[in-house]
C-alpha cells in the first residue's frame, strides 16, 4: 500500500508532462484521482479504527467533511433550479479530495515510520526529477518560444500550479540543511532551482506570497541564531535579488516590474476582476439572500467544477469535454448567476500581459458563494488546523532535531502557508496536484509526531516503574 500511495501521488504530479507537454498519453489519464480516491476511501471504511494516529484530528477532520458534504446536499437541493449533477459532484470532490485522501491513509497505511522514511526518499525523486525536466525540457522551450508559462516541470500547461511543488521542495531542503547541515555549495544550488525557476515561470500576483512563506519558514527554524539566520538568509536573497537582475536584462520579456507599478497605485487593484469578483459576490447575495445560507448551488458560481462544465466543455484542445459530455451529457451549464456575475468578468482584457489579475476563479470565493458562508467558514476550518498542527509539528521537530522530521516538517509547512496565501487567487483548493502533496505530508508528519509522542509517554512511564521497583527494593 505505501508503494502504491506514492506511486499514485508521483503521477499526479507528472501526468501532465506526458498528457499536455509530450502529448503522449490520453487527456483521461489526468483524471485518475476521481479513481483512486473514492477506491481508498471505499477501502478505508473496511479497516478498524485507525491506531498510531492522532485520533482526535482524525474525528475533527471526519466531522469537517462530513458537514460539508451535507451542506453541499442541502445548497444542491435548495438551488435544484440550477444545479447539475456533474458539477455539483466535481464540486464536493475537489473540494474536498484532500482531506478525504487524509482520512483513508490514517487507517490503510500499517507501517507509519516506513512510510515517513519512504516519503523523505520521494521528496528526493520528485527534486531530481523535476530538475531534469527542467533543464532539458521547460528551459530549452521557453527560450525558444519566449513563453514563460513553458517553465512548468512535469506540470503540463500549468506553470503557476507548479510554484506549489516549487516550494515544498525549497522548504523541505531548508529544513534538511538546518537539521543536518550539508556542504554551502549544494544547499544554495537547490534553493537557487528553486527560486529561478519561480521568476522565470512569472507568476506575478503570487511572488509575495511566495516570498512571505520563505521568509515566515526561515524566521520559525533560526530566528533566535542570528547568524544562522544570515547564512541561510542572505544567500536566498541574493539568489532573488540576482534573479531579478537577470530577468530585467535579458531578452526573455518577463515583467516584473508591473508589481512595483501596483505597488505604487494599490487603489488600482480595485478596477480589476479579482477584486470585482468578491464585489459582485456581495452583489449576489443582496439579489439572493437564501445564498448567505446555502450558497448559489455547488458548481454554479466560480470553482473549479463551474469551470470545468463551462469553459472546458468549450475548449476542444483539452480533451476534457468528451469525457464529460460522455459521462453527463452534452448540454448548456452556465448558470444565471455565472453569466451574471461571473462572465463579464472572464472576458475582460489581460493586464500587464497576463489574464490572471482580471481572472475572478478563487477557492476562498467559490466555497463563499457556491456554499454560502457556513462553507467557507468549514473550508477555513479544515486549512486552520491544517496551517495551525503544521507550526506545531514544526516546533517540535526543531526540538528534537529529528533528521527526518525536520524536512518533512519544513515542508508540510511552507507548502499549506502558501497554498493558503494563493487560493484566493485560483481554484487551488480544488486541484489534485496542489493540495495532495500538502495533504501527503501533513498525515506523514503528524503520525510521525504522534508516535514519537507516544514512545516518549511510554519511555517516562518505564523508567518511572523501574524508580518506583527500585525504592520499594532498597525500602525492603
């Protein structure tokens, strides 16, 4: 079994490279987790309850999911005039996919350390792999056709998808280099990857949060060791300051400094679509008060599912709408409330040469307003503990300064500080290839802790036994 989690996640997060960059597999491949996922959940209800687990996450997380997969039943009945099948099950599956993935490892994975030493050896695999790719394929294809959305790794067509494994693999070998510290030259070379890689794909609207999370990881692991801090800091900086010295100076068309010109106008965030987004959602509910409670209907609005049944269904290069018109049936999806609110807002013009400002998609709004805010207030809750145990672990491998909690920490970390910093942007919550990394980690970590916990409890239980025998001894 933890050969086959493994192998299931490390497609996830290459099939692309062969469906889209390759174009050598079939677009269906992509969605092998609408599979996988229900199998392991099916899976999981036949094995006892899980044991060398935290069971009291386990029943937070399964209580979470479990209302917000009634909420979805009653927004799908309420709004029944305009929900669809489809959409409103690819809306609660990618919603909630995650934290489903987590619950169903709790109990199907049997050898909990294995599988954390497994995972370490994973991280080294995915590093080296996505290097290669890279190097010989992404690297070589933007600089022949000047496209930076072609620096995405094994991510297909999705270069601002793949920041999310760009910094997991950056926090992971953070914390490896502070728990056992290596040579200089090959701890700098990866973050170097890393952070290159980032500008060079031009995600814009997320390098602050791409920055933030680094900067929040590096203060936790050596904030109290100043000069710690500095060797591991200054270089960093240097890489990103180098960087972007670079990028402005060569020929690439990379336009960074479209941020320092929204930096010094930020009021003019407020003509673009992300924001008017959030405006008409405000809009949306004085129209339909009903939706503050159960939202417009799962998969109506501005998810991931709406756009799959709307804008996918369209789009004849992706190969998606065959298999969904086979599946559900060829017919309209758009809703009054998308074309509403929704659509004049996709089809605005690209600003400073990128769509993504003007894009309204956003995990944050589309549990607000699909689900009304009872959804967004469970969705806030399942990523507050996620975020919240993840600082906590942190904390406690710095602590013991175990070799191989301390990475997986690091990087379970970084990766959910900036998957939540990001989901305002896009429907990030709601792709495989974002959240089940993070969602990996955080079940490997927290089983780890948890047992390293209970040895411990047991380890002070024994040797205050063997105090109290010994007095008893000498008392007699």
């Amino acid at each position: 079994m933890n050969r086959f989690i493994l192998g299931f996640v490390f497609f996830i997060l290459t099939a692309r490279f062969f469906t889209e960059t390759l174009g050598v597999l079939p677009k269906a491949i992509d969605l092998i987790d609408i599979a996988v996922i229900p199998v392991l959940l099916i899976m999981s209800t036949t094995k006892p309850d899980p044991r060398g687990v935290d069971g009291r996450l386990h029943r937070r997380m399964v209580l979470l999911v479990g209302c917000f997969f009634v909420l979805c039943a009653l927004s799908a009945i309420v709004n029944f005039e305009r929900t669809s099948i489809g959409p409103v099950l690819l809306y609660v599956f990618g919603m909630l996919e995650g934290p489903i993935f987590f619950i169903a490892l709790n109990k199907l994975i049997v050898s909990k350390r294995k599988f954390g030493k497994q995972v370490a050896r994973f991280m080294n695999v995915v590093l080296l792999t996505q290097i290669l790719v890279v190097a010989f394929v992404s690297y070589p294809l933007m600089l022949a056709s000047g496209n930076p959305d072609k620096m995405s790794g094994t991510f297909g067509n999705n270069s601002y998808q793949f920041t999310a494994l760009l910094i997991i693999i950056g926090g992971y070998f953070v914390g490896r280099q502070y728990a056992k510290p290596r040579a200089a030259y090959l701890a700098v070379g990866i973050q170097a990857f890393v952070i290159i890689t980032f500008l060079l794909l031009q995600y814009r609207t997320a390098t602050p949060s791409f920055f933030v999370a680094y900067a929040i990881l590096i203060t936790i692991l050596y904030g109290r060791k100043f000069f710690r801090m500095a060797l591991i800091g200054l270089p960093l900086l240097g890489i990103a300051y180098f960087g972007f010295k670079y990028i402005n100076r060569s020929d690439l068309g990379l336009k960074y400094e479209d941020l320092m010109t929204v930096g010094e106008n930020v009021g003019m965030v407020t003509e673009y679509g992300k924001f008017l987004s959030y405006v008409n959602t405000v809009s949306m509910y004085g129209d339909y008060p009903l939706a503050i409670i159960f939202g417009c209907g799962p998969g109506t609005y501005v998810s991931r599912a709406n756009y799959t049944f709307t804008v996918d269904l369209q789009d004849t290069r992706k190969g998606v709408g065959s298999i969904v018109t086979t599946m559900f049936g060829d017919k309209n999806y758009l809703t009054d409330v998308h074309v509403k609110y929704i659509l004049p807002l996709s089809q605005l013009e690209s600003v400073f040469g990128s769509v993504q400002i003007n894009n309204p998609n956003s995990s944050i709004l589309a549990a607000a307003a699909e689900t009304g805010l009872p959804g967004l207030f469970i969705m806030v809750s399942i990523y507050s503990i996620v975020i919240v145990h993840s600082l906590r672990y942190l904390r406690y491998a710095k602590a013991m300064q175990d070799p191989l909690l301390l990475p997986l920490a690091s990087a379970l970390f970084i990766g959910a500080t900036y998957l939540v910093l990001i989901c305002p942007l896009d429907n990030y919550l709601e792709i495989a290839r974002v959240t089940l990394p993070i969602w990996l980690l955080f079940w490997t970590v927290s089983t780890i802790v948890r047992q390293q916990r209970t040895e411990q409890v047991m380890m002070r239980q024994l040797a205050e036994q063997q105090n109290l025998e010994e007095q008893e001894f000498l008392a007699g």
